[in-house]
C-alpha cells in the first residue's frame, strides 16, 4: 500500500485525478443525508446549518468528498419533487464547497444544475442517467464528474424478487453499456466512476457476491465506488438495528477496498478512516 495509504491524508482531488488504483488506498465519501426520510439518518441534518456543521466535521474525519443528498432512495421512499430537493441541497453545497469536493446525489438534471452552480463538482446519480433526460447533456456541458451506478428496478419497487443471470456479469454489462450512453451524450470517460449499487433490487446473496468479486469489474476501466453503510445487507446477516452496523460496514468496506475500490461511501468517516490506517499499517 504506497504511501502508508491514509485514508483522507491526499489533497482533496477532483475527476479525472484519480490516482493509483491497483493498490489499496481508497477515497472516503462522507454522506451528508438533508432529508427527512433517509434510511439511517433521516432528520438528523434537516436543518441547512447542521447539515454543514456535519460535513465539515467528516472533512476534518477524513472525507475527501461530501455526497449531499435531498432524497432518500431507500426501499419504498416516496418521491421528492425537485424544488423540494434543491431546496434542501442548494445551501448546504453552498456551505460546503471549498471544504472538501463536493457531490450531489440527485437523478433530476434541476437539482443537479443547481448543486453545480453552489459549488458541486460531481454529480452521483443512483438512476445512471436514466431518470432524466436532461442530465447526461447537463454534467457534459457543466465538465461535472458523473458516477453511475447499478440499480435494478426503481427504490419503490427494487427489492421485490430481484433477479439476475449472473449478477456480477449482469452489473458490469449494465455499467459498461451506461458509460458507453454517457461517452456518447458528450460526458468525459475520464470523469466517470461507476459503483455496483450495494442493496438496490439485490438479495443478500447478490450483494454479498458483487462484493467478493468486486475486482471483476475492474475491467470496467473505470474507478469504483462501493457505499455498503448501514445497509441493511449486513442485518440480514446479524439481525442489527440501523444504528448497530459500524462493524459491518467496516469489514464490507475493508474488503471492498482490498478487491479494488476507489471511494467508499460512508456515514461513520471517522471509525472508517480509523480501520483504514490501521489496516494499512499492517499491510505495509
Ligand atoms: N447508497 C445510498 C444513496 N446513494 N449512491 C451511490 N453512488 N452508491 C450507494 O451505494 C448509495 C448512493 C443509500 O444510502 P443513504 O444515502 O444513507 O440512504 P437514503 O437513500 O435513505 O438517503
């Protein structure tokens, strides 16, 4: 692990900057959830000032990048319409922008427009580019940093039976056939990162196995993000309340890291980035 691989102790960068891939030393993604709804944390940081006060505080914990989301996607959340959704987003980027890059985790080109303008510099839709035709053409011309991740089905319905051939297979064709639409609507290959989507319209099994054959889409070309936090995958597996999965999240994310991701979603940066330092430590 070049570097001794401290999470967060890089310069906070950009797309297209993302540096060595082949070992483990991956970016942390700070989640800042302002919603009212959101699986872990909702109405924690409904309120724009704390909502900044908290992703400040996973900056100096190690984020490199702060993901400020104004809608929950977890299974069965209702729909937010998007002056809600900018209403929420807009003054927190705003806040943050500066701190750390930035992302905003939206699928509606509207509310992503308006994280751009406030400072965002990365645009992470759960949807890749399918939930709003204005938003391929959008992050293109904007130069936005695009992630594009797998979803089966839509948050109402993904965890009703879903169902694959092979699930990594099935993840990766989609991925690469969704950078492909993206390269080909004008966005910068260099500036995608893609992210199998662990726990939308998956069982257990299909995330466990996207997770222990995560190197597989490597072949993708293209940097990987991997958010497993407090999902709900890791109950299935001990039965955990939402606010006891620190220690699956944790040996998920390390795991996630050793088969090869990029950055790593999470809401608790601090005992992440903790894991993470002491896990290189030992790897050398
Ligand atoms: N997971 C969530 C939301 N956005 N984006 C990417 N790229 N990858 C993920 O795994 C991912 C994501 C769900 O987590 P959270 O934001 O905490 O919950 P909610 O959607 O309920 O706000």
């Amino acid at each position: 692990m070049p570097g001794g691989g401290a999470v967060g102790a890089a310069p906070a960068a950009g797309f297209g900057e993302q540096g060595d891939t082949s070992s483990m030393n991956p970016r942390l993604m700070g989640v800042v959830n302002v919603t009212p709804d959101s699986f872990s944390d909702g109405g924690l940081f409904i309120d724009p000032e704390q909502a900044i006060a908290h992703g400040r505080e996973l900056v100096e914990q190690g984020a490199e990048i702060l993901d400020v989301g104004g809608e929950s996607t977890r299974p069965g959340a209702e729909e937010v319409g998007a002056e809600e959704e900018r209403r929420r987003v807009e003054p927190v980027i705003a806040g943050l922008a500066g701190k750390a890059t930035v992302s905003v985790d939206t699928s509606k080109a509207a509310v992503a427009e308006a994280a751009l303008a406030a400072g965002a510099s990365i645009v992470n839709d759960v949807t890749a580019l399918r939930g709003d035709p204005g938003m391929a053409a959008l992050c293109a011309e904007r130069e936005a940093g695009l992630i594009l991740m797998h979803m089966q089905g839509d948050p109402r319905t993904m965890q009703v039976e879903p169902r694959y051939g092979d699930v990594v297979d099935d993840v990766r064709a989609f991925l690469a056939e969704r950078v492909e639409s993206a390269v080909a609507a004008g966005v910068a290959e260099e500036r995608i990162w893609v992210d199998p989507g662990i726990g939308f319209g998956k069982t257990l099994e299909h995330n466990l196995e996207l997770l222990r054959r995560l190197g597989e889409l490597r072949e993708l070309g293209r940097p990987l993000v991997v958010g497993t936090s407090r999902k709900s995958f890791i109950a299935r597996i001990d039965d955990s309340p939402v606010e006891e999965r620190l220690g699956g999240t944790i040996a998920s994310s390390i795991l996630a890291a050793v088969e090869g991701a990029d950055v790593l979603r999470v809401h608790d940066v601090a005992e992440t980035s903790q894991a993470f330092r002491v896990a290189s430590a030992i790897l050398g």
